[in-house]
C-alpha cells in the first residue's frame, strides 16, 4: 500500500508539505503543489481527507536535548502527570542538542500520528517546525523562545532571576563578579545574560568578568574556573553560574586551588538542582518551578485537542525564588568598615 511518506520520498519533500497539500491547511507554492499531485497520481496513493483531523491518537510527542542533570526530568515529570490524567501516552525523543536530529525526529513524529508535540530548547532551524504547525498538529514550546512561530510557550522569567541575582550580590557588598555563561545559542543562557548585564549598566561600579569558556556541565565549571585562575588569578569576589551543575564544577577548582567558600569567595547557581543543598557549603540558587512548567505545557496542548483552537497564543511566564543558603558572604559591612578606615587616614 502506498503511503504519504512514500510520495514525500519520490518528490522529495517533507511529509507535513505532503499533507498540507492534501488537507489544504496551508498554502504551498503551486509548483511544488502540482509535482506532489502528479506524485501521488503515478503512485497510486489514495488520500482519505482530513484523516488526522477527524482522529484522535491519544499520544503526545516530547522532543528534549537530554535528560541529563534532573532539568528536562523533572518537566518530563510534570507532563507526564499531566498526560497520565488525561489518557495520553507520551513518546519521548532526545537530541543531543543535534539540529539534524531535532528535524528528523519532528518529521518521525509526523509519520507516527501524535496528536501534539511539546518542544524544549529547539536548536536547529525552526523551519521544520513551522511545516509541522502547518499539517495542523497543536505545538507548545518549553523553556524555549521562538521567534515569528505562533505556538503556546512556557518559559520561566530567565532575565529577571539574573537582575534578582545581580541585585542580591550587590545588596551583599560583592562588586567584582566572574560570570560562566551557558551557551549563546540558548534562549536561556541569553536572558540571564542580558539580566546580569543590564543591572551592570545600571551600577557603573558593578563589573563582570566574563569567562572565557561557557557550557552547562559541571566539567565546564571546572575547567572555566581552572583557566581563569591559572591566567588572572583571583580577582572577584563571587561567581555567577549559569547554573548549579557548573557551580559545582567552579567549586571543584576553587578547592584544589584552596580557596574557600564564603569565605575567600562568593558562589550563586541556577535552578536549585537536587544535589544543591548537599554542596560544601549548601549553594545559594535560584529556584525554577520545573514540574510546574511541565504539567502547564501538557495542559495547554491537551486544551488545543481537545478544541480550544483559537488565534490567540498564550505565552506563560512561571516566577522564580532565590533559595539563600550558605555559598555567598555578605562583605558590605567589612567594606564600608575599610572605607571608614581610609576616610580617617
């Protein structure tokens, strides 16, 4: 029996143009139309209209970089909850962080009738998934902006958390501040970014010394910690990372460098990871509702099949809380005591 793939194959076009051009869900350029036509004519595939419309598979598909750490684990946690108690399955794909494998499993997906497909952290080119919103299956971003594409999305307030961090630091007495950024080409990682910056252009007397390596492992961590000391030495007085995995990775090499946490050095992470309060000492983070973005994600997809189809897209910032532990030193006092020292002399 021929199937929409095998004339997707022989015209060589994505699977979703092939439906588009069937169900008329969007508007395909007349040539590729006619070449997907004649296509199917001399296959001999026969089309049932509006097959996907009318049915209901009772699967979602999940498409993540990684289940490593516990960040994409614990969203994976809250849709499953989710789905679970509205009767979905859930198909689960990672990439890698891999362009390539994030279109080939968009295009798997297609081929395999999920009713919606929930998104985290797309990295490659947003093109395929457009052609997947196109053929008519609901999508919804998490932890993930993307640009001129209308889907529902569900984000957490990156650049705000990083100002809150910039102002607590500052609030501590802390002006020199080494940042280990998270990759560029992340969504998150540049909103913290802008947030500690944009505080910086504020407080002229607030610097950041960025590092000159970023990631999101702890190995990162480590290794940005280790290349600055050897080059510059220690000159801040607390660290930024752009989360808690990399924090710990920086406090592996402040340790073999015998430098001391509060006391020789401040450290603040991101996301209030698992192991986060079992650190030495306890590390201060910000805490991102994670089960919560994931279980709204799914509810959000589940209201889209289940009929809510209209234009409008909801875009949903979840708040974060700063969890204070024992990893940053408030130095204020002891500066302005020096300050009055100087002032006197």
């Amino acid at each position: 029996m021929v199937t929409i793939n095998d004339v997707a194959k022989k015209a060589k076009v994505s699977i979703a143009t092939v439906s588009r051009v069937f169900n008329n869900t969007a508007k395909v350029a007349e040539s590729t139309r006619k070449k997907i036509l004649k296509t199917a004519k001399d296959l001999g595939y026969k089309h049932i209209p509006n097959s996907r419309v009318r049915s209901s598979f009772k699967t979602i598909g999940l498409i993540t970089p990684t289940f490593r750490g516990n960040h994409y684990g614990e969203i994976f946690m809250g849709i499953e909850d989710c789905a679970f108690k509205n009767g979905y399955d859930i198909i689960v794909a990672t990439t890698q962080r891999i362009p390539e494998k994030e279109e080939r499993v968009i295009e798997d997906y297609f081929k395999r009738k999920v009713d919606g497909v929930l998104i985290c952290s797309l990295k490659g080119n947003e093109y395929f998934l457009n052609e997947l919103i196109n053929s008519g299956i609901p999508v919804v971003s998490i932890d993930n902006k993307i640009s001129d594409i209308k889907v529902d999305s569900i984000n957490i307030d990156n650049y705000n958390a990083a100002y809150e961090i910039s102002k607590y630091l500052y609030r501590k007495g802390h002006r020199q501040i080494f940042f280990i950024p998270g990759p560029g080409d992340y969504y998150s990682s540049r909103e913290r970014k802008d947030g500690l910056y944009n505080f910086c252009l504020k407080h002229r007397d607030f610097k950041v010394i960025e590092s000159e390596m970023e990631g999101f492992e702890p190995l990162n961590g480590y290794k940005a910690m280790k290349n600055h000391l050897e080059r510059y030495g220690k000159n801040f007085t607390a660290i930024f990372s752009i989360n808690d995995h990399v924090a710990m990775g920086a406090m592996k090499a402040l340790s073999e460098n015998n430098i001391k946490i509060p006391d020789d050095v401040s450290i603040i992470g991101f996301d209030n990871s698992l192991f986060a309060e079992c650190t030495v000492p306890p590390l201060t983070t910000v805490f991102q509702p994670r089960n919560e973005m994931g279980f709204t994600a799914a509810q959000l997809l589940i209201e889209r099949l289940n009929g809510n189809k209209t234009g409008v897209h909801r875009n949903i910032l979840l708040p974060t809380d700063l969890i204070e532990r024992d990893s940053v030193k408030d130095i204020s006092k002891s500066k302005v005591r020096c300050e009055n020292v100087l002032q006197r002399d």
